[in-house]
C-alpha cells in the first residue's frame, strides 16, 4: 500500500504491453504520458509508475471522480518492433490508438494525426495508448500488440540451388504450409509460402528441408523467418509480395 501525508493511496491502473513477436514479453516499448496527461497526473497528485511496458499509477482515493482520459505515446525501443508490428484495418496515413475502456476492452482504432500535435516533436512512435477512467477507476489489462504476418521465402544457394526441393511443416501436418519454388538458377533458388505466417523471434523451427524426388530430410529445421530481412519476390502469377526471406547455404 502506498501512504502520502494525510491521505491513502491506491493503485487505480495496471497496464501491460506485450507484442506477440517477442511470445507475449513486454520489451521493446517505451511509455511516454502527453503533455496533457502530465498535467491530469499532477493535479491529481497520482504517482505514475512507467517501466519495462507497464504503466502503474497510484492515486488518493479523493482523485479521478470524475471519467477521465489518460494518453500515452508508445515507441520503440528496440529498432525490430518498427518491421513486425502491423495493426490490420488501419490506414498508413492513420495514427493507431489503443483505446482501454474502464471495462478493460482493448479496441485498436485509426485517429487523424493532427488531433495529435505532440507527433510533430516526438521520434519513433508507433501508437497511443488511451485509457479510459470511470467511476469504478481500477483498469488492470494487459494489451497484446499484433506481430506483423508476411510470406516466407527460403532462398537456396550453393549444392542446392539447382536441386528439387520440398519444404515440410512439421507443426501441421493435415493443413502444412506449402511452398512454390518461384525463382531457380545456378547460383540460388527461392521457395516462398502460399499464405502469410506470423513472424514470432524464438519460436521453434517448423520447416524441414526434403529432396522432392525421395523424401529425404536434407535439414530438420530450418531457421525462422525474423524481423531483419525483407524482399520484393514475385510469384508465380506474375504479382510481387513482400516475403520475410531466409538464406539457407549448405
């Protein structure tokens, strides 16, 4: 329990971040209040506890009675957050805004990004948080950010190149992944899945690497697609994708 002179203190917030490419961790985010929040805070007298992306404010029990909204600036703290968080249904020019209902819901919205001045001198945001304080004022939630999901591709190179391949996923066997084979030459060829796979850091290998011709496991696991290495492929149909691509060199 937190005690000020005269007064007792109670926690009224407990929000916690987490991204699903880091497996649920809450790294990779910095918490910044806006200016006006700041100001909420201070004529509340609430302590606001802001850490490992988790937001903790502590408040006398003569604060917030009435509804309150509390913003956030959330940025990124490590530079692989910017490639693999992708909020579907919000558009590029749209700021997204995590919005907290006293209920604990978490809705991901697109606002205009001039109802937000405070963007034109900050670096590397990449959404807000809203929270929304009610009569009840006790948010405890905890909101997963969406890793980014893209086509894989697995390029080939050396003893391989030229050889017929086939990649096996051993995580689901009665609905695999498949891959095409939309580029071969001498020198590399390039695999790339028929539907988008989220993109998780240190999940475990789910692609075997077999000839075609006899099955045979030439790698048990092949390595993960992850936040470093994106490409322009083009499919069999002629399109291009954005592909999450893995080099493979025997």
């Amino acid at each position: 329990m937190y005690k000020s002179v005269g007064m007792q203190n109670t926690r009224i917030v407990d929000i916690s971040l987490c991204h699903e490419y880091f497996n649920g961790s809450s790294c990779g985010f910095k918490i910044i209040p806006s200016k006006k929040t700041a100001e909420i805070l201070k004529k509340e007298q609430s302590q606001c506890h802001i850490y490992d992306g988790k937001v903790k404010l502590i408040a006398p029990a003569s604060a917030f009675k009435l509804e309150s909204t509390l913003f956030f600036y959330v940025k990124a703290s490590i530079a692989e957050v910017w490639n693999v968080t992708c909020f579907n249904g919000i558009a590029y020019d749209e700021f997204p805004v995590a919005v907290v209902s006293e209920n604990g819901i978490v809705d991901f919205v697109g606002r205009d990004k001039l109802a937000y001045p405070d963007l034109n001198r900050m670096f590397g945001v990449i959404f807000g948080l809203e929270l929304h304080l009610g009569p009840s004022r006790n948010i405890e939630y905890t909101v997963t950010v969406p890793t980014r999901k893209l086509r894989w591709g697995y390029c080939f190179s050396g003893s391989y190149a030229e050889r017929n391949l086939q990649i096996n996923d051993s995580l689901k066997v009665d609905d695999p992944v498949l891959f095409d084979c939309v580029e071969k030459n001498s020198h590399f060829s390039l695999y790339v899945s028929r539907c988008e796979i989220p993109i998780v850091s240190g999940a475990p290998p789910r692609f075997q690497l077999l000839d075609s011709s006899t099955s045979k496991v030439l790698i048990k696991k092949l390595p993960n697609a992850n936040a470093k290495s994106f490409i322009k492929a083009r499919l069999d149909d002629g399109t291009r994708t954005i592909v999450a691509e893995c080099f493979v060199d025997p």
